[in-house]
C-alpha cells in the first residue's frame, strides 16, 4: 500500500523559453564566480578578464563541486576549488593541475548570454542544442539618448508562473477593482506574433489640469521582457524583466527611465511618483496571482480582453508542452497566509485606510 499523496501541480506550464534577466552587470564583478539559479537549476555566473559575462552548470564533472561556491577565475577560464581543475568559456576542460591528460568528454553546459539595455540576459531553452531565435535589441532610451533620466530600478518576487503574471497585461477590467482606477485602459489594438507582442491602448487620466489622455505602448520581446512606453502625461518607459526562478516563482525588475521634463527636479519628482504607481499595483496584483487558479477554461464576459490570442502567443515558449490532464490547477495551501486581507482592503489601507 502507498502512503503517497497525490500533489496538484501549480499550473500546466513548465519553465519557458527565451531570453531572460539574471540581474545586472555590476551584479558580477570581474573574476567573481556567483552561485545563482533561476529556470529551476543551479547555475554559475563568472567574468573573464576580457570582461565578457559566462553562465554555466555548476557542477564540476570530477566530483560535483559547485564552482560558484569557491571557485575562481584564472583569465578567461575558471578553476573548481575542490581539485582544481579548469573549464574554459565553451565549459571544456583544459587541466587537471595532477594528470598529464584533460577531459574532452565531459563539460559543462553553456548558457548564451547577452548584456543589453543595461542587463544581463540568459537564453534558456530546456534543450542545450537549441540556439538563441531571437536577439535583443538596444534601446535609445537606455543606451545615452540624454532626453532621457538615468535609472530607476525596482524588483519583486512573485510565488507564481510566468503566464499568470503575463496575463494582467491584457487584463483591463481588473484595473477598476485591483487598482481602483476611474477609468479602465482603452484596448486600441493588440498584435501577436514570434517571439513579440505589440499592445497600444489609451487611458484617461483625471489630472490637475482636467482630463488628459495617456499612451501605452507595451511591447512583449519573448517571455522574459516587456518594453512598456507610457506618453502623454510623462513620457516614461520601462523595461520589465521577468524570469522564472522555478516554473512557479518568478522575479520581475523593473527598470524606468523618463523623459526629461525641463528641470532635473521636475523629472525626477514626476518620474518618482510614477514608478510608485507601478509599485502600488504590482503589489496590488500579486496576492491576485500568487493566490488564483489557473483555468484552462476561464467564464469569459463580451468585453474581456484578448485572453485567448494572449494565451495562444504564450502557448509557444513551452518546449516541454503543457499539462493537459486538468482544468483547473490551484496553487498550493499556505496556511500562514490564510487570514490575510484581500488585495482590495490591503490597497486602500496602504492608500490611508478610507
Ligand atoms: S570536483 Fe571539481 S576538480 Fe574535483
Ligand atoms: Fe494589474
């Protein structure tokens, strides 16, 4: 007899596929090896002395040392503490400090890594052999066009998958009751393709100066980035990274930069109260996410959003294909967070409690 409980999964989808964010280029210095891990596995980031960023399986072949624990870099290789044996950029061994000969056989999986727009980017794809199907392109705002601020960064831990986070974008009736907006944004067109996605909407904005009429322009590069360009009150972009830590927890950093507003105070005193705009409603989406059910077949209205044009551009970044024995998938039961308030009620406190 068995004792095993069967668990529910989390979701249907597993860890995608694309270019991602694991942080930013001072978060690796030079000659620092860093355990890190994201797209559920361990990881090693190290630069070389030439100042190009490597990301590999940790694991040494010998005998399992973690080379970010410990290990270190020797000009354009690293060397695992435990025996001391070397790997070069591609994870190929080139010494072993005690044998005549090297090991051609066993290397170290190489991740392509990109550093652009200010991050530094992973291609993960659950196939090693799968090259990268798209770049990264730079973008004027965040490569020294001196219209635009310098940076503004934010970042958040999400205990959900990707897709759920990814979804709110096409979301706009739960802005009134998450966000407690006025004024929902106005879906204007919305176009999918590989890798991309291109959302313009508009909303309207009660300001000091009367109603006035904002842009968005969100423009998804993959899973793992959003490029979202808010005009007419501030000019203001953001570049929104979202990676997946395991196929259930993600990590999202925001990076903002506005446009100059005539005086360095002005744009700053604008630019600031905008990324705590941003803030205030990622914070508020995420019990939402972290606590909702993934349905496979959601009770749509007439004028939800584009739902499932949405979800049939995310159904592409799953090599390993979805879970498709369920229709409901619920996350897991945290009882410490039983007794928490709705999203709603902890939004209007943090707003002064009326
Ligand atoms: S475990 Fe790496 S050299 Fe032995
Ligand atoms: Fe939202």
């Amino acid at each position: 007899m068995t004792l095993a409980v069967e668990t529910p999964e989390r979701s249907p989808f597993p860890v995608p596929f694309g270019w991602f964010c694991i942080g930013y280029p001072e978060d690796f210095p030079l000659a620092l090896p860093r355990a890190i891990f994201y797209f559920d596995r361990h990881l090693v980031a190290w630069r070389d002395e030439t100042g190009e960023l490597h990301v590999q399986d940790p694991f040494c072949p010998h005998l399992g040392a973690h080379l970010g624990h410990g290990g270190s870099v020797e000009g354009c290789e690293i060397r695992c503490p435990f025996h001391g044996w070397t790997f070069d950029a591609t994870g190929t061994n080139t010494n072993i400090p005690y044998s005549e000969r090297v090991n051609k056989r066993d290397t170290l999986r190489t991740f392509p890594v990109m550093e652009v727009n200010g991050v530094s980017l992973v291609w993960y794809h659950p196939d090693a052999a799968v090259e990268p199907m798209w770049e990264i392109s730079p973008l004027a705002e965040f490569h020294g066009d001196p219209e635009w601020s310098t940076n503004v960064r934010t970042e958040h831990t999400v205990e959900a998958p990707w897709q759920e986070m990814a979804e709110n974008g096409v979301d706009s009736a739960h802005f009134r009751f998450v966000h407690n907006t006025a004024d929902v944004p106005e879906l204007v067109s919305y176009e999918t393709g590989f890798p991309g996605t291109m959302m313009k909407s508009v909303q309207k904005f009660v300001t000091p100066r009367g109603v006035m009429e904002g842009r968005i322009d969100s423009e998804q590069v993959g899973p793992g980035l959003a490029i979202v360009r808010f005009g007419g009150i501030v000019d203001t972009v953001s570049l929104a990274a979202t990676t997946p830590i395991t196929a259930n927890r993600c990590i999202t950093r925001f990076n903002f930069r506005f446009k100059t507003m005539g005086d360095e105070e002005t744009t700053q005193n604008v630019g600031h109260a905008f990324v705590r705009e941003v803030n205030k409603q990622f914070l508020e989406d995420k019990p939402i996410w972290e606590h909702k059910a993934h349905l496979v077949r959601p009770a749509l209205a007439d004028n939800d959003g584009p739902f499932m044009k949405f979800r049939k551009w995310a159904a592409q970044f799953y090599a390993e294909g979805v879970n498709a024995e369920r229709t409901v998938f619920a996350p897991p039961w945290w009882p410490e967070r039983a007794d928490e308030a709705p999203a709603k009620a902890t939004a209007s406190a943090r707003l002064g409690g009326s």
